[in-house]
C-alpha cells in the first residue's frame, strides 16, 4: 500500500467513531477542517515532519493511559496576581475559576456559544490554522479545529488590568481533550496569558492568535510535571503592523511533548519570540517545532531553545525561518542548544533557513555536548558538592532560554520552579 | 548569456564578488561539441538494454547479473522529490543510455591509437592526453614548481573510457589506474569485493539506476603504504545529444596509503537537458588518507533555464580503517540541477572526514547540494565548510546531515555554511540534520564566530585590527580556503573564483 493509501485508511479507521459538532458559527469551520484532514490524511512515522517524533500516541484510537500523579504544589502562577480560569479535564469549572469577565476582555467559552450563529471569532476559528498548514501539512492541527470540544474565546479590546492564567487539572487517567483558544488583540492592546498544569491525558490543544497593528500577546506556559500524559500544543499567531509576539515555554518531564508554534510576520516591524527551556528524564520525549514567516519588511524574530536530557531522554527541535522574496531588512535568529548529562540521551535537530530576499541577516546555531568539566571541576574545588555543581550549571545553560521572559516577577517564579525541580531530580 | 546586469545588489556585497559570480554565470566556455561519429544503443532503458552495455564491456555474467537485479529494484523504487529542485518529469525512456565513438568500437591499444579528433576534443579542454608534465606554468601561480607535475587522467567520453594516461609508470608503484570495464575484465577479485560496498545497489533512486546501466568510469587501487606518484584524475565530457552518461568510480586506498583525486566535468550547450547519474565509491583502510576535489562544470543551461545538465551523484567514502581521513573539495559551478550530496561514513576509531564546498548558481540554476558525516567510530572528526551563492532567480541548497551514533564516543563536528544572495529574484536555503545519541561528542552548527582559529585572530589583532575586523577577515577568507584546497591543476578555475568573498551573506 502506498503512503497514501495507508493514510486514508488509518484516518478513516480513526474518525469512525468520532461525531463533528456542526453546530452554530463554528459549523462551516470545522466542515472545512474536517475536509483538509481528510485530504492530508494523519501522520505517520514516514511523514518527514515526523522524523524524530513518533506520531502514534497523538492519532491511536485509543488514549494511552496516564496515571494521575500526585502533586501537593500549588499551581506555578498562583503566586501572581492575575485572572484565573480553570479546566478540569477539558472542562471549565466555574467553581475554581475567577469568572469570565475581565476589564477590556470579552471571554467567552466556545461550547456555550455553539447555539449562535454569528460571532466575532467566526472569521478567525481555523482561519489561521488553515493558513499554517502550508507549506507543511499539520493534520492534527486541523483534527483539533474539527473536533474540539472547549476553549476560550479571547477578544482583547483593551489591555486588562492583569495577566490572564488558564490552569489545566487533570483527574482521569484516561481523558482525552481538545481545546481550541481564539485570541484576538486589537490595535494597540496588550495582553499576557499563562498557562499552566496539565490538560489531560492526552491532548491535542491549539491557540490562534491574531495580533493587530501595535497589539502584544505575551505568552507564557508551564508544563508541569506530569510525567506519563501526552501532549500535543499548536500556536497560529499572525501578526500585523509593529505587533509583537512572545512565547516561552518550561517543559519538566512528560513522556511526550510536542509543541508547534507557527507564526506569520505579515505586518512591517513585528517581532516574534519564541522560546523554550525543557529538562527531561528517562523516557521523556520532547519537540519544539517552529515555522516562522516574515512577509513583511523589518520583522525581527529569535527562536532560543535550551535542552537538558538524562537518563535517556530525548530532545528534538525542528526550526525554520522563511524569508519571503519581499520581506527586506529582515533580522532572524535561531539558535538550539542541547546539554546531554549522560551517554544514552539524545539530541536531534533540524535548523532551516529559507531564504527568498537579499537583504537579510538569517543566523541559526546549534550546539550539543556534555556538562563542561572544567566549570564542574572549578565549583567542585571550592566545595560545591557534584549534584548542586551540576545544577548550578544546568541552570545556567537554560538561562539564555529564560531570559526571554521579560517580565520580571514571571521570570522569577519560572526560575524557583526550575531550581525546586533540580533539587528534587523532577 | 549574462546574469542581468542591471541587477540590484544590496549594499554590503562585495563588487569583486559580483563581478566573479557574473564571470562564472557568463558564457559558457564548454558549449561547443565534437563532431564524430557515434554508435548508440537503442534509446530508453529495460533489461536488454542493461545486457547489451554489459556486452559491450565484454563484462563477465556475474557482472551482468549485478546489474540485472539493480535494475529490478530500480522499476520498484520511485524518484525521490524531497530536494528543493524543480524539474519537468525525466522520461527515462526517451533518452540514450549508452553512446560511443565508433572509433572505440576496436579498443585502441595505446593513447597513440586513439581517434585524434578525440585527442583534440581534450586538448581543446585543456586536458592533453600526453604523457608529459603539465601545467608547468599556469598562469598567476607563481608557486607551481618548475618542472611541473604529473598527472595521470583517464578520459570519459559519453558512456566510455578513451584512455588512461600514466599506466605503466603507475604499474610501477603497484598502483592500479584504469577504466572501471577493463578493471571488471583485470581485477574482478578487487571489484567483486568492492564494488556496491559502499553505495548498496538499492542506496536510493539513482545510484541504482547507475548500478544497472553504468557505462564507464574510473578505477584505483593504491596498495598498502603507498602514497600515489603522481595526482589522479578523471575528465568527464559528455557529448553526444539526448543521452545519459552514467559512470562508476571506485577507489581503493589500502591500508597507508595516500592518494589525491580529481575530477572535472563538462557538456556542450544543448537545447535539451541531460541526464547524468554517477557513483563514487571511496574504501579507506586504516591509515589511508584520500583526497578527492572536483570542479563541475556542466552545462547549466541557458539563461531562460533551456537545456544543461540533471547531475544527480551519489557519492560517498568509507573510513573503514581507522586513522583513515577523506577530504572532499567541490567547486559546484554548473549544471541546470545538481542533487549531490558527498558523504563520509567514519567507521574506524579516529577517522576523519572534511567536506568543502563553494557552490555557485548563476540563471536559472538550481543546487541542492551538502554532505553527510556519519560517526561511528570513537574519536572521529568531521568538518563542514558549505559556502553557497546565488544570483539571477538560481536557488541554492544547502542540505546536510550530522550523526553521532551512541557508540562514536568523544568525537567532533564543526559546522560551518555562509550563503549569499546576489539580487532579490534568488533563493538560499539551508537544511541540516544533527542526531546526536552520546554525550562526549561535540557538535556545532554555525555556532559563534568565536569558534574561529584564535591564533588567526591573534595575529590580526597584533596588527591593530579590532576583533570584529579580524573575524570578518578569517571568515570571509574560507571561500579562498576551500579554493586553497583544490589541487593546483584546477588553479584556472580557482583564479576565477578567489575574487569572491562571503560578506553580506544572508546566513
């Protein structure tokens, strides 16, 4: 059987069993999205795309059973001020959260809106994730647009008074969740979402954000500690005129993580960032894929992506940069960078460039290798017992990373988790 | 035929560079053709075709036999599309698979016998086929030795070999020179044991249609703790029309031993493009050092992109030995498509591979082009320097691969490819993999110029250059190090490029 012909008949096998809800402003979108999969079909381990992941967990038609983990720690983002949502399992508790309503903000759920016919994110659901999928086909991105059953609808008028955090719990061992936020900023409005806990067992979530002239969506999301569930993320973010867009991402363990992040630089001057910091152990397996388009004059963007792997994890990082033949002037830099703390974890990166305009500087950078011994032997000799030797270290290797975060008292919390996680060996 | 020279360069770019990269996509020297009568095989391909070019080698059945069930395996396999390279579809059927001057129908016995418009054919491209030194005195190169050097050169003409000089002097070393059919018929023992070790028949699409209807190429074998007498080289020239030239190299670097290779290339301007498919194979045992350069210099078509040469090559070393080293030098000139990818498997402890790489893609030319490092063994070394340029609405390529297995313990890459785009119609790409499975190896992308030679930078600044200076100087003088590496026979066509520097590029 060729590819293809595999293809079909596994997505088929797939969506037997699964029911679209073609119900109000979202029906057409997802009848679409529904099309495009079918037409991609799901992917497979030959799929290029999915060279040093295996995309099996995210498409079986059963969920890999994940069992609930302990974890006594408050949620990362509690000890800021901000306006918090929760979802347990998928689905919004209105018990633990702060309310859908925030000055500048209209929040709103996709499932209690599934009744209405019109509705501001109508132009914008599966809009940005159709646009994503070329030139590199990301079916389960349009799985997600066709099946999701909850997410925020994010309409940013104003900048509100404070960030806001969606915290995912997760109580099954076998839940299986697909969330798809809509974010709209308008012009000149600023916004910061956190994100942290884990969705679900397995997850399959996806953010469309689109960013107006001037507007900033800074992101920030902690995937905690969870260690058997399997998560799936996408970001679509489109940017306009001197918008900006910053993303960082904290992984500590999970057995699977891949998380995408697609962004089109559409407006002159507009800035993306995306960043990631992600310590793993044993069978943990974690993909940062990044596609970057600058269509645009001036766009700046940077992709930093710091690794530390033990005990036989594994890092991947797939990075691109496209320079369309008008967007002059262009700054884009990349860089991932991996610290291997013992022979049986691995690294493996793909860094691209594509570069269709002259006026450009384009620089990526990759580097793998061992803790340095002489830095470890320099800390030991002044009494630095090994482990902490080792974790002041590792911790300055993902400093690069966590810089990133400009804010502050953010940055603060994310660096005392890390440190909390070295301590404890996750 | 010119890069358009109302083109508009970005400021930054150097005009010498400019100037080089139009010289180079100008006229193409090599268009013309020799006017000879020529045999050809029945056009298209299928397995009576495989058999009459195993016929006419006069090959032994296990031969053809070898060549059968590549071509087997050729009809399951499909043409790869995953290379930044577009093309109209190539009808395999429509095309020549075999062609010889009739002059070669009766092998002449000694170069004395060869067809003379043959011998003028390489003499008009500057590759006399006379025992005599050559290039005593290129021009410009004032540190060419007086009494100029060897080279021994086995000619490919279309799909045969028309002589190999230096033979009898090479017997002498024990060296082993000659056309891979009479290498078939003479040394069929060093053949069978090499032959496909290194490029597996099935290795992909290509390599197998050449292991079925290869035609001719060069043979070496250099025994064990010899060091070659003299540079090695092959000239390919294809000329006759709508036809496919598919050559095989082996070499074969015994243990200590040392060799220096080169290889040219060059087709006549034709409306119509042109297949051709090769395969190196390079077998280093332990110790043994080889050195392979090539400047390709097919026809890359016109400047609406009519005509030139599809060079799909697979070529690839095996440092089986350890302590063995390979180093590829290419200057990548030609060409209407280049998918080409040189490669070192470094299986022996301490082995070393090098690639350099200038690739230059004038017109409508488009380069895919890089390298694989394949670390096996412990403490093995490789180093990549890719310099890719573009101009007029070319694309360039650069696709590579980096592996260290768990097993190559403490070993090292050090990745370098700089691209420059020269006009806003052309595209430069970059596309490298890095697996890395232990953790004592080192590797490292394009990481900071700070990874430039510090006693290079030490000796600029000494001399009052501030640091960024001093590492703009040591970077953009790599184009003229990889040119530094080619052998001295290609001076001419280095002196062409060493104008070229790398400022301004894109990334």
């Amino acid at each position: 059987m060729s590819l293809a012909q595999t293809k079909e008949k596994a997505t088929k096998e797939r969506l037997t069993s699964m029911e679209l809800p073609l119900k109000g402003w979202s029906a057409s979108a997802r009848s679409d999205a529904y099309d495009r999969l079918m037409g991609m079909g799901l992917p497979v381990r030959r799929d290029e795309y999915w060279k040093y992941t295996r995309p099996d967990a995210f498409t079986s038609a059963d969920v890999p059973r994940a069992a609930v983990q302990e974890d006594n720690d408050a949620p990362i983002f509690d000890a800021l001020d901000c306006h918090k949502l929760v979802f347990v399992d998928g689905i919004y508790s209105e018990e633990f959260s702060d309310g859908l309503s925030i000055d500048g903000v209209t929040l709103e759920l996709l499932s209690s809106t599934s009744d209405v016919d019109i509705h501001w994110a109508k132009s914008l659901y599966g809009s940005l994730e159709k646009k994503g999928q070329k030139p590199v086909a990301r079916p389960l991105a349009a799985f997600n647009s066709a099946f999701a059953q909850e997410g925020i609808l994010m309409h940013v008028k104003k900048t509100p008074p404070k960030p806001i955090s969606l915290h995912y719990v997760r109580e099954s061992d076998v839940s299986d969740v697909m969330l798809h936020h809509v974010v709209k900023i308008d012009e000149g409005a600023s916004i910061t979402i956190l994100e942290s806990g884990d969705v679900a067992a397995r997850c399959n979530m996806a953010i469309e954000a689109e960013i107006e002239k001037d507007g900033q969506l800074n992101h920030v999301r902690a995937q905690g500690r969870d260690h058997e569930r399997n998560a799936l993320t996408h970001i679509f973010a489109q940017l306009e005129e001197q918008s900006q867009f910053k993303s960082f991402c904290l992984t500590m363990n999970g057995v699977l993580t891949r998380n995408e992040t697609v962004i089109e630089m559409r407006g002159d001057d507009g800035m993306a960032h995306v960043a990631g910091a992600s310590v793993g152990d044993g069978d943990f397996h974690h993909d940062d894929t990044v596609f970057i388009t600058h269509d645009a004059l001036r766009g700046e963007s940077r992709q930093v992506f710091k690794k530390v792997l033990r005990n036989g994890a594994t890092g991947v990082f797939q990075g691109k940069i496209l320079v369309k033949p008008d967007a002059q002037k262009t700054d884009g830099y990349q860089i991932s960078q991996s610290l291997l703390l013992d022979d049986d974890s691995q690294f493996l990166a793909k860094p691209e460039l594509e570069i269709y305009a002259d006026d450009v500087a384009c620089s990526h950078g990759s580097t793998s290798g061992a803790i340095d011994e002489e830095a470890l032997f320099y800390l030991r000799s002044r009494g630095v017992p090994a482990e902490e030797a080792t974790n002041l270290l590792t911790l300055a290797f993902l400093a690069e990373a966590l810089e990133e975060v400009e804010n502050q008292e953010i940055s603060d919390v994310l660096n005392a988790h890390l440190e909390g996680c070295l301590k404890r060996g996750c | 035929m010119s890069v358009a020279t109302d083109m508009e360069v970005k400021e930054g770019v150097d005009q010498e560079t400019v100037d080089a990269v139009r010289e180079v996509g100008g006229t193409y020297k090599y268009g013309w053709d020799t006017e000879i009568e020529m045999e050809y095989a029945p056009k298209g391909v299928n397995p009576e075709i495989v058999r009459l070019i195993s016929d006419k080698n006069d090959e032994p059945e296990w031969m053809t036999e070898w060549r059968l069930s590549a071509f087997k395996r050729w009809e399951q396999m499909a043409e790869p599309n995953w290379a930044m390279v577009d093309y109209p579809e190539i009808d395999f059927q429509n095309q020549y698979f075999y062609a010889r001057p009739k002059s070669m129908v009766e092998k002449p016995k000694s170069l004395d016998e060869v067809d003379p418009k043959l011998l003028a054919t390489y003499e008009k491209l500057g590759i006399p086929l006379k025992e005599q030194m050559i290039l005593a005195g290129v021009e410009g190169r004032e540190d060419a030795p007086a009494d100029g050097r060897k080279v021994a050169v086995d000619a490919v003409f279309d799909s045969v070999s028309v002589g190999t000089t230096f033979q009898a002097e090479l017997k002498k070393a024990g060296v082993i020179f000659c056309s891979i059919s009479e290498a078939i018929r003479e040394h069929p023992d060093l053949v069978k044991k090499y032959l496909g070790s290194v490029v597996p028949v099935s290795d992909n699409f290509y390599a197998t249609l050449n292991s079925a209807v290869f035609s001719d190429g060069s043979f070496v074998y250099i025994p064990p703790g010899v060091r070659c007498p003299m540079e090695l080289s092959t000239y390919f020239r294809i000329n006759a029309e709508n036809t496919g030239q598919f050559e095989r190299t082996l070499i074969i670097a015994d243990k200590g031993s040392y060799v220096s290779y080169l290889e040219g290339c060059t087709a006549p301007q034709r409306d119509t493009a042109q297949l051709h498919a090769a395969v190196v194979e390079i077998v280093l045992e332990e110790d043994a050092e080889v050195k392979y350069s090539t400047v390709q210099n097919w026809f890359p078509g016109d400047e609406n992109g009519k005509g030139g040469i599809y060079n799909f090559v697979t070529k690839r070393a095996d440092c089986r030995g350890d302590r063995s080293k390979v180093m590829w030098t290419q200057v990548e000139t030609g060409s209407a498509v280049t998918w080409k990818y040189p490669s070192c498997i470094l299986r022996g402890n301490d082995s070393q591979g090098e690639f350099y790489s200038i690739a230059i893609a004038n017109n409508r030319q488009q380069a895919d082009t890089g390298t694989k490092m394949v670390h096996l063994g412990t403490n093995t070394k490789s180093r990549i320097v890719s310099k890719g340029i573009s101009a007029g609405v070319a694309q360039n390529t650069y696709r590579g691969l980096v592996s260290m297995h768990p097993k190559a313990k403490s070993s090292r890459n050090y990745t370098q490819c700089d691209s420059l785009l020269i006009g806003d119609k052309c595209g430069a790409h970059t596309v490298p993999y890095i697996e890395v499975k232990n953790n004592s190896s080192r590797v490292e992308h394009e990481a900071t110029t700070s990874k430039v030679d510090d006693e290079q930078l030490f000796y600029c600044r000494q001399r009052g250059m501030d640091e960024e200076e001093a590492v703009a100087l040591v970077v953009n003088g790599f184009c003229k190090d990889v040119l530094q590496a080619l052998p001295m026979e290609f001076a001419m066509e280095a002196q062409q490029l060493v104008a070229i520097s790398l400022e301004g590029s894109v990334g």
